[in-house]
C-alpha cells in the first residue's frame, strides 16, 4: 500500500488483505486524517468509506494503549457494526489494538465489561452508543477520534439529538465524518460540530478547507 508514513503493521495486514493500492481519495486524505484533522468524507462506494476510516483509524492509533476507548465510530445499524469488525481485525491483524462492536442485540451488561477490560476501538449504533455514554462511565477524555460512518443517511432519520448530545459529551477530539452525498442539512451538522474542517470529495478528489 503506497501511502505516505504508513505503520509497517498496518501495511502487512493490508498486503495479507490484498489490499495493494489506495483509491486516489484515500491517497488524497491520509495525510490530513493522519495529522489529527478533522474531515468530512464524500463518497457513494461503501467499500472504499469503510476502508478509510479502518485504515486511517489504525494509522493514528498504532497500538494498544490504556483501558478505555481510544477511537468512537458510529454506524448506522448492526450490519455495518460487523462489516467494519471484519474490516479492523482483518487490515489489524499485525497489531495489538482491540475492537468491539455493540449495537441493539448485543447485551449492555457484557458490552460495559468488555469495555472494562480494556479496548482501542469501539463501534455502535447511534442508540447504543448514546445509552452506553449515559451509563457506561468510562473515560472520555482518552479518546482520539470521533468517526461517523453514513452520517447523511443518519441525517435522514433526524437522528441529530443522537448526534449532537453524543458530539458534546464527548467534547474535544478529532473527527470524521464519511458521507454517502452531500446532503442539505450535512453543512450545519458540520458547522456545529467542527472548529476547521477538511473536505475530500470522491468526485472532484481535491481537498477544500473550510
């Protein structure tokens, strides 16, 4: 995988995936993403959402480190939760960062004690995620990254309480969006909850700062 700095673990489990070569919009973002940015995501391929935000995900975290989540992704329902398990233990295999899913069917009680034994990566649905901030109690401030995959079909649903009371729990942090279009209200969510933002779009493949 030619891409700049990229952690030699993450680039063996690519390779082992045959994942050999980025899309020229995750050559253009890395770098950005990398730097501790936070970036909006626009792109219709659903593979190639999930892959930058495992890969780039992997990249700025490296290794396991500490007890709580260190990078929050947000999806849209339990499919997506398993698809992106798949993709992090699969291009992470190499490393030792930890990654666990919950969503509606998994039970809370064993979610709480997972997360009590330690994990980098943790991935839900917007519900989920919200009840397990609000009963949870782990350590928000070890986090790095906020990610929300598919944020314009969240939009959709008018899920924005979700995602604001979610955005300011967890206060100061990367983030990044990742987007199927541009939707209408994507502008304002972004403006709400982004200081400077960095847009890559699948079409046009530049970067606009905002």
């Amino acid at each position: 995988m030619k891409l700049k700095k990229i952690n030699e673990n993450l680039k063996e489990g690519l390779i082992s995936s045959q994942l050999l070569e980025p899309t020229p919009l995750l050559k253009a973002c890395f770098g950005t993403i990398k730097s501790g940015n936070d970036v909006v995501i626009v792109s219709e391929d659903v593979a190639e959402r999930e892959d930058i935000i495992v890969i780039t995900t992997i990249q700025r975290l490296e290794k396991a480190v500490l007890e709580s989540p260190r990078a929050l992704i947000m999806v849209k329902d339990k499919p997506e939760v398993l698809s992106l398990l798949d993709k992090f233990r699969a291009y992470g295999k190499y490393t030792d960062l930890r990654f666990y899913g919950v969503h509606e069917k998994t039970n809370l009680d064993e979610d709480k004690n997972m997360i009590s034994l330690g994990l980098d990566v943790l991935i839900g649905t917007p519900e989920r995620l919200n009840l397990m901030f609000g009963s949870a109690g782990f350590d928000i401030n070890q986090l790095k990254m906020f990610v929300i995959n598919d944020v314009d079909q969240l939009l959709r649903l008018r899920l924005e309480p979700k995602l604001y009371r979610l955005s300011e729990s967890i206060g100061k942090t990367q983030r990044l969006y990742v987007s199927g279009d541009y939707y209408e209200r994507l502008d304002a969510f972004v403006d709400k909850t982004m200081l400077d933002s960095f847009w890559f779009d699948k079409e046009e493949e530049t970067e606009e700062d905002i």
